[in-house]
C-alpha cells in the first residue's frame, strides 16, 4: 500500500482529502500507515517539521471513529494550535462526524463534549476531565498526542505524562504520538508500546544558515556537504532590514524570532519604514480595515495604538501581552499574505502553519532570573526554524540564525545549524508535580494504594527512562506532604484517601500548596479586605503575576506599608529571596483591584506597564481562584468568608463595582453600559423594568435594540423591530472591546 487511494478507509475521506489538495501521501506518511496504525496499533512518529504528522493523526482518528471503536481524543499543547486543529477539522463535518474543542477560554460553541466524535483539548483541560472521571472517558478509542517531546518541558510536561499514564488505565486507547525529531525517539515508542517511523524527509527543502556581514552561509537540508553562500548586499541602515528584504524582494514573507516582548515592537518599529514598498493598493485598504479592528481610538490602549498602526503598514509584533482578538488577527492577516513581516517572541514556534519563506532566528540566548542568560535548546531552535517552508505555501524555506562575529558564527553552524536536537528526559521528579498529580489520582480514586501508585507511575515516561526505585523518595515525601496538610489521610492498613479538601482542590484543578494556603489564611482571619484577598490569590503559585521593574521598586516599597495590615500572609523582609516576587504579587493584586473599580483597559495597561493579553489571563485566573477560596471556606467550616468572595468573583468576571453587579446581568450589558445605566438612575432590574422601552433605548450606548433585548430578559412582551437583534447582542455580550467602540462613537 502506497497511495492515498489505496488507504483501507471509506472512499469519502480519501476524496474529500484529494479535494483539499492532497495528491498523494508523503512518505514517512506511507511509511507510518504501513506500520499496522490503521488497525489501532500504537504509534510514535517522529519526522520533521511540516512533514505532514497531522494528516496522518486524521486518517488515524477518522478510520477508528468509522469503524466504531470510539471516540478521538487530540491532545495540543497550546491554546492557538487546538484553535487551528480545530479549524481544521471542522471540514469533517460534511462526513457527518462532529468536532469540540475545549480549552476554557475558545471552548466550541453547541457541541458537547460527550457528543463529539472528534475531541480537542490542551493537556491541562485533559487532566482536569480525567479527574472528573467523565464517564465518555471510556468510550475513547483513540488519542492522539500533537508535540509528545514536549514531555521534556519542565513545568508542563509532567501533566502530559501523568495524563497519557492515566489514560493508558482507564481508557485502554490506541495511542498516537506526533513528536518532533529527536534522537530518543525509540524511548517514546518504547513507553507507548508503539512503532517507531523515524525520518528526516521534509516536504518542502528547508535550508538553515547563519548571516554574518553581508552573507549568508547556508546548508542544504540535512545534506551538511551542501553548503552555498547567499549575498545580501548592504543597503539600510538596519541590517535585519536588509536580511529581511532580500526575502520580500523575491515575493516571500517573513518571521523574525527575538527573545523578548520589548524587543518583538522595537524591531517591528524599527523595520516598518522598510516595509511600505512592498505593500499593493489593494493590500493597503485590507489591512488598514485589520488595523481599524485593532483600535485606534483615544480609548484604545497605547500598546494596541502601536500594533494597529504598525499593522496597517504591513508588519506587525506577536508575543503573549496581545490578547485574543489581536493575536487572531495578526496570525490570519500573515497567513492572508497581507502582513509581510511577523516579529514574534518563541511562543509562537510550537506546531502552527504559518507562510514564513524565511525565519530569521535574531536571539539564540534567552534570559532566566534563576540561570541568567543561556542558549536556548537545539530542538527549540529547530522548531522556530521549522516554521518556514510550509507545504501549504511554499516551495521552498530557509531559517536564518544572525551573528555578529566569525566565531560566533562557527559557533552556531556547529551548534545549532549542522546539530541534532539533544534528547529528551522525564520531568516528573519534581516535588511540586508529584504532589499535584499524586493527589489528583488519589482524589479520583485512581490509585488509593503504594501498589497502585507503583502501578500509575509504571505508565510513565519516567518509569521507561528511570529505575522506578529511584523516583520512591520523590514519592514517600511528596505522600507526607499531603498527609501534613491534610489534604489525605493514610489509614494503617496503608490505604490513602483524600479528604474532602483534598478531593475538592483536585477538582478545582488547583496546586495543593494553593488549597493549603487558603485554607490556613481564611480560618485564621476572622475578616478579609478586599486587597487582602486579592494579594492572597496572587500570592497563590497557581496565580500568574507580573514583575517589579528596578525604576519601580521604591515606589511599591513604600506602597507596601500602606496594605500591611490588609495582608493575610507574612510579609517576607527587604533583602529576602521572596521580596521582590512579593512586590510582584501586590503590583498584580493592584492590578485586579483597578480592573474591579472599572478602570479602563487602557488605563491599567499603561499605568502598569502590561499587555491587555496580561491583564485578561490575570482575571481569568483570579477568577477561578476566588472561587475555589470561596469553595475551600465552604469545605472548611469558615462560611462567614463566603459572601464577599462571591461578590469578588463576579466583580472579576465583570470588571465592575459592587452597585452594578445587578445589572451586568443582564444579557448585553458589559461594565461600559451597566455604568451608564446606573448614571441614568436606572440602579435595580426593578427601573429597568419600569421605564419605557423608548426611553431606555435614548440612554447612550444602548439603543433599539439592546432595550429590547433587555425588555424581553425581563419578561416584558416587546415586538421586534428587526430579527437580526438577538445575534447583535450575543456578539457585544461581555465583549468590552467592542462596547468601547460603541462608547467611543458617543463620546
Ligand atoms: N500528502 C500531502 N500532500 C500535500 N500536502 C500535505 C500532505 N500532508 C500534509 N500536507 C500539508 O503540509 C502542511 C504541514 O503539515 P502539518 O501541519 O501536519 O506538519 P507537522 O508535521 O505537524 O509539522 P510541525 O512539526 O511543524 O507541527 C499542512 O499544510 C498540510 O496540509
Ligand atoms: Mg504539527
């Protein structure tokens, strides 16, 4: 068996492929399908960047879900790749096979989990489920895991072995694992009991150099003796302008890789004016509308003010501070060919097609506040680079590393260039992990034995690479530490149960050393002030916090004194390890805190100098956080603490005061329009409901029909006056950048 047409599945797959463009299989793709993974045979296939791993987890998912052995799970690593997937696979549905995505904040819209054929979930979403013990767990037939390397990543990884572990128990799946090339790949197929498909054939030849002065030293391929030097002449006072230009001269885009968000803008501002002249007319007015949906109003927050403009004239920056809406729009705009130029911090290397013929790798170093400034791993540098020469849009691809001397150029044709990337190990030792996840098996009943925890950790990677003697201690005391905080309990007969608070921070999907925080600070305060609770959430490990700049420093110090006595856990002294993350935590709690005294986007974002993508994931998390605190008094005996949490938690869900929570509601109503209302006089539901609909209607930024929407939430029969108005209102519903616009255009 070679050929697309020749794959033993239902003829309507393989002509639906062949109408997307797929001819013929590549072909480590025939060389995976003949390893038996079409019949539900494990499989781990590591080859290339844009070798085509997706399309063979497709075929894979769609022959199991066709000949009933149940339900595809995709596992992806990040958020923006289960969008792609997920955009992907929709295609499917004209074969009558559903798909879902759930990742928390770009969950699919109407189909449900237990309802979908095809399932796609980031590891942490995955883990959370398995701990709630879905019962369609078990109608899994299938899981596919996208970027299986990443077991090597030191926070994330271990979730995605213990996951995979827990699975393999209760799911008995077929497993498909998609890793990029690494030279312990055998390792994987050895913990999956899978067949290994090893290669180095790429669809589209990539060639990877390094610019030094003027040239570029280039190798072909793998093919390490083919060497040839690319001259790019000296012509701007930028010399990245020059290496990037050489590309957009021939039609090309590109994709530059710095290490930092600061860096990602200097150098967008920095290239922008060499950028114009490759713009059409036509180019021009499509991108001035994505600039015009970026913002550019006086509300607009001054860090999207940038990124619109810079967007309409052709390149823009992309990093974590963007939120949702500009990253979308940035990412569809390059793959649009209307962006010509993308700088992006790493981020946006794992997985993700993008149309970059050239990637040019600025910063090879990275800096961490622990290690200092390092160079980033081979198979990091392998991933930026992989993101050029994409089958879908080029012929061809290079991935450019840019020194500043002859030696470190030797340096980096011999590390990175004409390298392998280094090996892959377990990360699963690690106290904070095995506490987290041990629990997690406990809570669900998993494993409530040392021979059943012997059994789950036997599934592991860990256990495949490691003596599994060697992880015992890791284990025994991260046991005790539970024990201690009493999140379990060990009878005699050696038998470990969680205890209601165990079992319910599990749920939660929050760290132990979270639930135990909580715990001890609400039972020993009587009282809590708001800031007092804010501070605990961001001094939680579960919480993600902003830093303290040194030109900021003094001023949080002194700040500090002022919240002494609203604090709820011991201030770390000046000089302490901790102080500056403890100022970190209280810069972070001011930032929620202005968010819930309805500060603008703006406002927040450049008072404290972050991004508006920050600002949503600090709320998003605190939100959750409130709940599980107020949760945790409920479980704990402490419910006095219960009613301002609540309040708290929809305040952050909301962004808005106390006096307004009644109105936001409602349907429509965002903080920007509650707050107007509320200006009106109109205070309760009870005014709502009392005022005439015309009226209501006159008040700014509400109009037709946002009263009636608001009429028909409160039981008051209105006529219509368009039927296009509920699908208006459930778009502006909590969607705060457009209700902005809305006031803007008041205003
Ligand atoms: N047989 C084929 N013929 C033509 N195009 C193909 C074929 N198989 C896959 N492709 C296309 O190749 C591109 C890259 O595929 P894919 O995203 O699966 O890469 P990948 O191997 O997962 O790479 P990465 O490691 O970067 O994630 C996609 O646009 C896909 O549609
Ligand atoms: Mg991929």
């Amino acid at each position: 068996m070679t050929r697309l047409d020749e794959l033993p599945i239902n003829k309507k797959v393989i002509t639906h492929l062949k109408n997307l463009g797929i001819i013929d299989l590549f072909p480590p793709q025939e060389e995976a399908f003949n390893t038996g993974v079409l019949e539900g045979k494990n499989l781990v296939l590591a080859i290339p960047t844009s070798s085509g791993k997706t399309l063979v987890a497709e075929v894979c998912m769609l022959k199991a879900i066709l000949d009933g052995r149940g339900k595809a799970l995709y596992l992806v690593p990040l958020k923006s790749l289960a969008r792609e997937k997920y955009n992907d696979f929709k295609k499917y549905e004209s074969l009558g096979i559903t798909v879902a995505m759930s990742v928390g904040d770009y969950d699919s819209p109407g189909t449900k989990m237990r309802e979908a054929d095809i399932l796609i979930l980031t590891t942490e979403r995955a883990d959370s489920l398995v701990r709630h013990k879905s019962d369609w767990i078990e109608e899994i037939g299938i899981i596919i895991v996208d970027e299986i390397h990443l077991v090597n990543d030191s926070t994330r990884g271990p979730t995605l072995e213990m996951v995979l572990a827990k699975l393999m128990q209760m799911a008995k799946a077929q497993i498909v694992a998609l890793s990029a090339t690494i030279s312990n790949a055998d390792e994987i197929a050895s913990w999956l009991e899978a067949d290994l498909v090893k290669s180095t054939w790429r669809p589209v030849p990539l060639s990877e150099g390094v610019y030094l002065d003027g040239e570029i030293d280039f190798f072909e391929d793998s093919l390490f003796e083919k060497r040839s030097v690319r001259f790019v002449p000296r012509k701007r006072k930028e010399e990245l302008a020059d290496i990037v230009c050489d590309t957009l001269d021939e039609n090309g885009q590109v994709l530059l890789f710095v290490s930092s968000r600061k860096s990602t803008v200097s150098m967008a501002k920095r290239l922008v004016s060499s950028i114009r002249q490759y713009l059409t007319n036509e180019s021009i007015s499509r991108l001035l509308g994505i600039a015009k949906k970026i913002g550019n109003t006086p509300s607009t927050p001054e860090a999207s003010r940038l990124l619109s403009k810079l967007v309409a004239d052709g390149i823009a920056f992309h990093h974590a501070g963007l939120d949702n809406k500009e990253r979308m729009l940035v990412e569809d705009a390059f793959k649009d060919n209307l962006l010509k130029v993308v700088v992006a911090t790493p981020t946006l290397a794992a997985g993700v097609n993008l149309p970059a013929r050239r990637v040019i790798i600025r910063d090879y170093r990275r800096f961490d506040q622990n290690r200092g400034s390092y160079p980033i791993p081979i198979l990091e540098y392998k991933q930026m680079a992989g993101r050029a020469g994409r089958p879908k849009y080029d012929k061809y691809g290079e991935a450019v590393l840019f020194a500043r001397t002859e030696s470190e150029k030797d340096a980096l044709i011999d590390h990175y260039t004409l390298s392998d990337p280094e090996e892959i190990y377990s990360r699963l030792a690690s106290p904070a992990a095995l506490q987290f996840h041990l629990l997690a098996s406990i809570a669900a009943e998993l494993t409530n034995t040392s021979n059943e925890i012997d059994g789950l950790i036997s599934n592991t990677f860990y256990a495949c690479q490691n003596e599994q003697s060697t992880i015992a201690h890791h284990i025994l005391s991260a046991l005790s530490f539970l024990e201690n905080g009493k999140l379990i309990e060990i009878a005699s007969s050696s038998r470990y149960s969680a205890t209601p608070l165990g079992k319910r921070a599990s749920q939660l999907y929050i760290d132990p050393q979270t639930a135990i925080l909580f715990r001890d600070a609400l039972s020993q305060y009587e009282d809590h002030t708001l800031f007092g609770i804010l501070h605990l959430i961001c001094h939680s490990p579960d919480q993600p916090v902003t830093y303290v700049s040194r030109s900021e420093t003094e001023e949080y110090e002194i700040l500090v004194d002022d919240y002494a006595k609203e604090l709820m856990i011991e201030q770390p002294d000046i000089g302490d390890e901790k102080y500056s993350e403890f100022l970190g935590e209280v810069k972070t709690a001011r930032i929620l805190s202005d968010w819930i005294s309805e500060a603008t986007e703006k406002d927040i974002t450049e008072s404290y100098n972050v991004g508006m993508g920050d600002v949503h994931r600090f709320v998003q998390s605190a939100e959750w956080l409130v709940y599980s605190a107020s949760e945790i008094a409920r479980i704990t005996n402490n419910p006095k603490h219960i009613p301002s949490l609540k309040s708290i938690n929809s305040r952050l869900k909301y962004g808005v005061r106390e006096d307004i929570l009644e109105l936001v509601n409602l349907r429509g109503i965002g903080r920007v329009r509650g707050r107007m209302l509320y200006n009106q006089g109109l205070k309760t539901l009870v005014d709502l409901y009392n005022i005439p609909l015309n009226e209501l209607a006159r008040i700014p930024t509400i109009g037709t029909s946002i009263a009636e929407s608001i009429k028909k939430q409160l039981g008051v029969k209105v006529k219509s006056s368009d039927t296009t108005h509920s699908s208006i209102i459930d778009e502006s519903e909590e969607d705060f950048d457009s209700i902005q616009t809305l006031l803007d255009d008041f205003t």
